[in-house]
C-alpha cells in the first residue's frame, strides 16, 4: 500500500510542475505581448525616442525570456523572436521606421504563434 501511495504522490508532483510550467511560459509570453502593444502605442504616438528606448528594454527582456523559454519550446520557434527583437533598436536608430514597424508585426506574429502552439489541446498533443 505504501508503494501505491509513493506513487500518487510522485504522479501528483509530476502534474503540479507541467502546470506551473505552463502557467510561468504564458505568463512570460503575455509579457512579452503587453511590452509590444506598449511599443506600438508608442510607435503610432510618433515619439520615437521613447520608442527606441522601449524597444531596447524589449530587446532585452526577449533575451532574457529566452533562456527560460528554450526549456519549453523548440529552439528554431524562439530564435525569430530574439533575432527580430535585437534588430528593432538598430532600425530605429537608421531612421527606418517601416521596417521597425514590419519587425514590430512580426515579433507580435511569433509571440501569438507560441502562446497558442504550447495550449494542452488534442492537436498539439497529438
């Protein structure tokens, strides 16, 4: 009866870390999102240097976000992220305001792509 017990137990631990790990991957992805949103709100406001101050700190936070995130998901899906999100300062410092903003569309794209293929549904287990 003990071995069944120790068994439940460590099944229990088991499930808690694939569920806290799930909850700490959306919240940090959701982070992620809501620094882009603030960067485009800055970026449609026209006050560009606090936009490129923001993209640096989002530059930044992608890069830190990433070590976490290579322990859930495949490298090839984060390192877009983190090669789109180093670019975005150097666009803006160029004065190429399309392209940062083109780069800005595409980080949102692969957050959201991220978020949504790391959900416990029947098509992402199967």
């Amino acid at each position: 009866m003990k071995r069944v017990v120790v068994a439940v137990v460590i099944l229990v631990l088991v499930g808690a870390v694939c569920v806290a790990s799930l909850f700490y991957q959306s919240y940090g992805l959701k982070k992620l999102d809501g620094l882009t949103e603030e960067l485009l709100a800055v970026y449609d406001s026209g006050d560009m240097e606090q936009c490129f101050a923001l993209s640096e700190s989002f530059a930044q936070e992608c890069d830190r976000s990433a070590g976490v995130l290579l322990f859930f998901v495949r490298h090839a899906d984060v390192a877009p992220l983190v090669d789109e999100a180093a670019l975005m300062p150097e666009l803006l410092r160029r004065g190429e305001k399309e392209l940062f903003l083109a780069s800005l569309l595409r980080c949102r794209g692969i957050i959201g792509k991220l978020d949504h293929q790391e959900l416990p549904r029947a098509d992402n287990v199967f």
